[in-house]
C-alpha cells in the first residue's frame, strides 16, 4: 500500500482534490446566507437562478467535507503525518 502513496496516481488524486476543495470553497462562500447582505449581493434574493443555486448550499458543504477528508487521507499517506 505505501508504494501506492508514493505513486503518480497518488499525485493526481492530492492535485484533483486541492483544485476541487478550492472550487467548492468559493461555491460555498457564493451560496451562503451573508452574500445577499453585501452590497454587491443586494439583489440576489430576487434571481430565480440564484435562488436555486442557494438551495444546494448544504450539500456544497457535505461534498467539501468528503473531498476535504480524501484529500487529507492521500495527503498523509504520501507525506506522512508532519511533526
């Protein structure tokens, strides 16, 4: 198993998940409750599109949560813990 760590797959699958955590950071910040409350946010309560959008704001966390601890799972493996 610890060749497979240290495999380009491995590699790959960190870099996958980094790129997917930071996408899923911003469509969770965008999809939160504080974005109408901005003033550049101010008429997003009233865009259909929008509206529908905020409606999977905690299913973007549950999927960030996931991605986050498959990330950190590989991470370790190939790394090892720090310290």
């Amino acid at each position: 198993m610890d060749a497979f760590f240290h495999s380009m797959i491995a590699a790959r699958i960190i870099f996958i998940f980094s790129i997917t955590n930071v996408v899923l950071v911003i469509l969770v910040f965008l999809s939160c409750r504080c974005m109408p409350g901005f003033k550049f946010g101010h008429g997003l309560m009233q865009n259909k599109s929008y509206l529908k959008f905020y409606k999977f704001h905690v299913y973007l966390w549950l999927i960030l949560f996931i991605s986050v601890l498959i990330h950190a799972f590989f991470a370790i493996g190939m790394l090892g813990f720090p310290g």
